[in-house]
C-alpha cells in the first residue's frame, strides 16, 4: 500500500506562468529547468497530474531528486532570481 503525499502542490496561474518562463530563459540552468519541470508535474490544480516515479522517469531523473526538489528546505525564494 502506498503511503499518502507528504508534499502537495497547488500553484496559482501566476506561479504556474512564472516557472515556465524560468524554464524557457537562456540563462537557466538544466538542473533548474528540471526542478520547475518536477513541480509543474506534480502541480494538483494544473493538467495531469503524475506520481513522483512517473515525474523521475520522464524527466531522467532519480527519485533522490524529486523528493529533494519537494522538500520545504529546498522551496524557498531562491528561483526569483530568474525572473
């Protein structure tokens, strides 16, 4: 039996609009772009929502990484340096 979410993610319009132009920047790196690409997965209010093995595989990436990326330690404001 799978254990519940401990993490869910329910982004605004606003939010949702910014992510997706920090992963469209030039400047962004890949590991940025594939953070933001992990939290528009797993967004609850947006689309299609995937389980976190279905976001590791299709973003070629461990499960290390998306529970990494969920982590409140990892959520802070450290991505508004893109916009």
């Amino acid at each position: 039996m799978a254990r519940p979410k401990k993490y869910k993610i329910s982004l605004t319009d606003d939010e949702l609009k910014i992510l997706k132009s920090v992963m469209r920047k030039k400047e962004t790196t890949k590991t940025v772009r594939n953070r933001c690409q992990i939290i528009i997965d797993l967004d609850e209010a947006h689309g299609k929502i995937l389980t976190h093995e279905q976001s590791a595989k299709t973003n070629c990436v461990c499960m290390a990484t998306v529970n990494n990326t969920l982590s409140p330690n990892n959520r802070s404001d450290r991505y508004t340096k893109y916009q």
